[in-house]
C-alpha cells in the first residue's frame, strides 16, 4: 500500500460515483434461512456453525454491494461477541472486502491511554509482523474514542501516518442520548461535540497527515442530529472526512446528511447498515423480490446509492 | 455465582486487607530472560511461542499477587495486538486469575451505540453460551466509555445487573491530555468529568443495582489529578466504587490516592501496573533479589499495597 488514505478514499469514492457505505453488523438470528438452514450451518447451539454462518453471509454481502459502493464498514462488536472465533471471521472478513476492492472501515472505537492505545493501533492499523495475520486482513481506516484526549487518539494518528490509513475520532454519534455528554454546552461556547471537533481539526491538520484530495488521514465519525449543528461542524473541521453513521434504521434520510458535505460534494462517507444488509426482512423488497434475499439486499442498496445521490 | 459485584469485591478487600489491584499490561520485550530464553517461549517471531511466554509470564505473576491482593485488572489490549490467538490468551489468563479467587477486571474500554454495545456486553459481561468459552473466562467487571451517554452504557448496566458482575464507567482518565475534553469547564458549572460523575453516579443509584455493602455494581475510573477536584467527585458519587489508575510508573503515590476514599476507608480499588509487574526492571528491587524476577514482583506488591495502606 503507498497511497494516502484520504486519497485512496476519495478515489474510490469518484470511482463508484457515489459516497456511500455498507455498515456490517451480523446477528445469526436475523440471516436469511437461505443461510442458516443449510448443512454445518444450522445449529444456533453451535460456535462453528454460528460463526461459519455469519461469515457466509457476509461474504454474500461484500460481494453484492461491492459493485456498488466505495466501502464497507465492519462492526467488530458483531464479531467479539463470539470471542476468538469471533475474531479470526472479522479479520477474514476484512480480507474478504479488501480483496474486492473496497475500502474497509474497521468500526472498533477503541482508545486508552497513549501506551495501551498503541496495542490497539498495533492490532487494528499496523502491518502484522507475526501468525497468521495478512496484510489484508487488516482494514485501511477504524473508529476511535476521543474521551482521553490527543494521548488516547496520538498512537492510532502515527500508526495511521505510518502505514496509510485511516483513522475517524467520534465527534458525534448518531444515538438518542448522544448530547447527555456530547450536547453540553462548555463555558467558553460551543458544545462538547463542537470542542471535540475542533480538537480532532487541528490534530487531521498536520501537514504530514495531508492528501493530495485536502483532506487528512484523520476524518471523524458525525451523525446527523440538526442541519445547524451539522453546517457548524463542516464548517470548523475542513480537513476532515465525515462518516456518516445513522442512515436507514436509525431513522436518517437524504436531507439530513447534505450538511455533511462541502458544497462541492466531497467530504462526507454515509453508513447504511441494518436497512441494507436485512432488507429481506423489509415488506418494501420482499413483495418485489420474495425470498431472494441476495436481491433485496443489491436492490436496498442501490436504493441507499440513489438517496443519497439525490441531496449532493 | 450469586452474590451481588460490590459485595464480592468488598468483601474480597476486607479478606486481603487492601484496596488494591495489580493491573497485566504485558509486553513481550519487557519479559523476564528467564521466561523468554525457555524452549518455546524463545523466538520473537513466532506467534506461538510470543503468545505463549507472555501467558506463562501473566500465570506467574498472578500466582505471585494472589495471596496479596484481592484483584488484578487485565488490559485486553496487550492480548488484542497479537489477534484472535492474544484474545484466547486474555480469557485463559482470566479464567487463571479467577480459579485463584482473584476478583478480575476485563480493562475493555469498550462502548459503541447501544445495539452494537449490547454486543460488546455479550462478550465481556455474560455468560458463554456457545464454544469452548468457560464461565470462569469472563471477567467479574469491565472498564466501559461513557462518550455515547446512557445509550451507549445501558448494555453494559444490564448485563452487570443480570450476571452479578460490575462496570467501572470512565469519568477521569490519568493520561496527561485527559484535560483536553474531561477537564473543560461547563456552561452549567463543574467540568466534563464532573458531569459524566453525576450521570454515572444516576445510573449507579437504581435500587437494583445496589449491594448490601452500600455500593453499586456500577463504579467509575477515576483517577486523581488535583486533591480538591477529586474529593469533589468522590462526594458527588457516594454510591460508586472508584477504580483508580495512575499509581507508580504513572506517577502517583499514596497521598495522591487518599482523596478517592471516603473517611471510612472504602469506596475505592487503587491499581498498579508496571511499577509491579517489571519491577526485575527497578534497580532499587534489582539490588535485593539479584535476578530473581518473581522475588521483585512480590516485593513491589508488597510495597505498593503498603503504601495505600499508609493513607487510609
């Protein structure tokens, strides 16, 4: 890998045409009994079948969408909950991705202090050096938690500067009790959120961590919550690239994602997951396509596409 | 097990005598010669034999501490560089610290969005349903982040409240820059910190969360940076056990640890790591026990426990 980041993003992202993501957050209980009634992967009472299960769908997955979007997004909290099988299905499932072409976003949100933040930027963004590990089972970019400050979020930025990738530091997300912390209000202006996002601006700004795109290695995870708040973010973090979380099922649509963007249109990744990857599960495409699940899946994607082709 | 978090590591303090824990950050260049030089913990780019000496290393160490002190807390960090085989390390180390009566704190750090916590809650918080994952593989509590608010934190909260295990939220961090957003002051009065101690201590408050020891199974990092701001936390969240890091290669001694109890002597866990677990590193501990790792091992605990004592 020899590209920046940011650059390798914006590409893929001219490429595809569109600025979009497929969040993937597998629960066995909700795949398509296309999946989980076949042979070795029917037993719910069973850790191989389980995760060999989850892992078939989402390389099903991965291969639909990757015609149509520039990246995916995979929640290793999905993954975790099966523990060390768990966690060799994620890292497989990175390589799945990585090997299709599409950018992965590794959604960890990981941070400590600074020296247990570099055994998680060791795990999440470096070059393996030992097992069985490949490069490409390791994503370009992860998410991270701003909470102890440049420390907790420093390791994961010199990995990132070090080996191309990416990192994006929550500045605010995209669930209902987000202010009760990132809402308040700070003695000197502004909200906590908006002080984060300022932070992580100036820490993207460095001249090292630049593309050749304007923007920085370092994007942030922010949420659509009201169109002012959003347009005040943009405006104070140039630098960075937004990834858009809380499309679809969490309720986001077209219009609350365009103050995401630069008016130029860059700027800005948006996450659909749940909508997309169980519209099988949605009445909507499964009157068009009945029990393909595969084809409501590319068809909720493309919708996903199209949505937000049309506030850009 | 049946008997409510607070009350176990209440009691497990009074049994030993101290509010103390030995915190396993274990890096593999910082191990003991004679562990390393053993066949087949001796090569540096094998996987195995890394994974393994540093698992035989954390094996002595926990046999070592455990007639001194009534916890350890096992950052999954330093087992998550080394992937899926560090993460079966991390719950075989915890399964070891928990069969020798040690009360074990998963430092996780971990937290996302609500349904995706709920994830994170199933793999470090309940019991295992599926595979070679053992009850005693889970720890007794977890470190948790609070930046996503009550959402973000509820997962963990339940599935505490369900598996009589604890939570320790994180309110003050001791990393140098924890200021940069913990340390802002609010519109409203009070600091960041502050704040998210006043949520925590409204979560930790619910009646059925609370022990017979008068403490919750919900408790806060929080570690002390000046005396005045600490006992201004300490007296907003009566009902929360603090977990407090920073002490020894971090910089802070007894009196800076005092603050975090309450007059009566309870109310927190004070933890050391490298001070403890490379203490053959130490000249002062070196020029006594010669090469003897262990010997130095022991007597930094015993040293460390000694010097909370001296406060309290």
């Amino acid at each position: 890998m020899s590209q920046h980041f940011a650059d390798r993003l914006s590409i893929a992202i001219r490429t595809k045409g569109t600025p979009t993501c497929v969040g993937i957050d597998p629960v066995y209980d909700r795949l398509p009994a296309d999946i989980t009634a076949q042979d070795g992967l029917d037993d719910a009472d069973d850790i191989e079948c389980v995760v060999d299960a989850v892992t078939e769908y989402c390389r099903h997955v991965i291969k639909i969408v990757a015609p149509l979007v520039p990246a995916v997004k995979i929640n290793i909290a999905f993954f975790e909950q099966y523990h060390w099988d768990g966690l060799e299905a994620y890292h497989e499932l990175v390589q799945e991705a990585r090997s299709r072409g599409l950018i992965v976003i590794g959604d960890v949100k990981r941070a400590d202090i600074g020296h247990s933040s570099a055994m998680y930027a060791r795990a999440h963004l470096a070059a393996p050096e030992l097992g069985e590990v490949e490069e490409l089972m390791i994503p370009d970019a992860i998410t991270v938690n701003p909470y102890f400050g440049l420390d907790g979020v420093k390791p994961f930025i010199d990995a990132a500067d070090k080996n191309d990738k990416g990192v994006f530091v929550l500045v605010q997300t995209s669930n209902e009790t987000a202010a009760e912390l990132q809402g308040q209000e700070l003695a000197g202006g502004g909200t906590v959120a908006e002080h984060v996002g300022r932070l992580v601006n100036r820490w993207a700004g460095e001249p090292a961590l630049m593309g050749v795109s304007g923007y920085s290695a370092i994007g942030a995870v922010a949420a659509p919550r009201d169109p002012a708040a959003m347009a005040r973010l943009r405006a104070m973090m140039p630098n960075c690239i937004f990834l858009v979380p809380g499309f679809g099922a969490q309720g986001r649509g077209g219009d609350d994602v365009k103050p995401c963007f630069k008016p130029d249109g860059t700027g800005a990744l948006v996450t659909a997951s749940r909508s997309v990857i169980y519209a099988y599960e949605d009445t909507k495409y499964l009157e068009s396509y009945a029990s393909e699940w595969e084809k409501c899946v590319e068809h909720a994607c493309r919708d996903f596409v199209k949505s937000v082709a049309s506030v850009i």
